[in-house]
C-alpha cells in the first residue's frame, strides 16, 4: 500500500512541475513575441551597424532562426542570444 501512494505521490508531483514548466515557458514566449514583434529584412538591416554586409547580416539571422527555432521575422540584430533568445 505505501508503495502505491508513494507512486501516486510521485505522479502528481511530476505532473505538477511539467505543468508549470510548460506554463512558465508559455508567459516567457508570450513576453518574446510581445517585446520583439515581426519585422522584415529592410527593417533588419536599418538596425544593423554601418557598414555590415546585408547578404551576411540576413545569412546569419536565418542561420539564428533555424538554429534556436524561433520565427525568422522576429530575429533582431540587437538580440543577446543570453538575454533576449534565453540561449545559454
């Protein structure tokens, strides 16, 4: 019997956590999608500092996109991968 409530104890547990992980990463998405809404390339590369290459500038915002799965658009050139992308 004390196994069983144990495991039972362990299950709720366990789904408690994912629920409020997956709650956590819902407001933290929310708050990205908020505080960097869609722009497109030309808007990119006005960010971008003079002087940099726009077909190397736009190379490496596909290649950030891609490689942290966030949506193309909402890829700046100001963004800290630590701070703004949560990549650490």
């Amino acid at each position: 019997m004390f196994t069983f409530v144990s495991v039972v104890v362990t299950v709720c547990i366990v789904t408690v956590c994912i629920v409020a992980t997956r709650q956590r990463q819902a407001r933290k998405l929310a708050a990205f999608r908020q505080r960097f809404p869609p722009i497109d390339d030309q808007e990119f590369l006005r960010r971008c500092s003079p002087g940099v290459n726009a077909e190397t500038a736009l190379r490496v915002r596909r290649v950030v996109a891609e490689q942290l799965g966030i949506d193309y658009d909402r890829v700046y050139p100001e963004q800290s991968f630590v701070d703004d992308l949560d990549f650490d």
